[in-house]
C-alpha cells in the first residue's frame, strides 16, 4: 500500500507517495504540487487535499491496519 507523503519547501507544498516493498521503502517521484502558502486561494487547495486525505485515512487506511493488526 502507498502512504502519503507530503513535503513542504518554503511556500510550496507537494504529495509523493512511499511504497514499502519489505526490504525497502520508496519515494515515487510524482512530485505533484497541491498548493502553497502565498495566497488564500492556494492555500484552501491545501486545506482540501488534507480533508481527502483525511477522508482516505479512515476509509481505506484504518480498516487496512486494523486488519494487519488482528484487530477487524
């Protein structure tokens, strides 16, 4: 399962994603810009990408772990 990855450089923000593959972990390089802190605009399109993700967390990710831990 890909985790979300989010990276923050000055005002810019970006979403990569981390794939455990056992022996190792890696970054995809999709480098996809989600907003930034220079206006108001973009920074709702921050705020907008954490409520998706957030949505994801409790959908797909929570059941996943819950699973993997015995607990579903």
């Amino acid at each position: 399962m890909a985790i979300p990855v989010i990276i923050v450089l000055n005002h810019n923000w970006h979403l990569y994603f981390a794939v455990d593959y056992g022996n190792h972990i890696k970054i995809l390089q999709a480098n996809m810009s989600i907003g930034d802190t220079s206006d108001l605009i973009r920074i709702y399109c921050i705020v907008a990408v954490f409520r998706r993700l957030g949505k994801w967390g409790v959908d797909v990710f929570e059941p996943w772990v819950k699973t993997a831990i015995g607990l579903a």
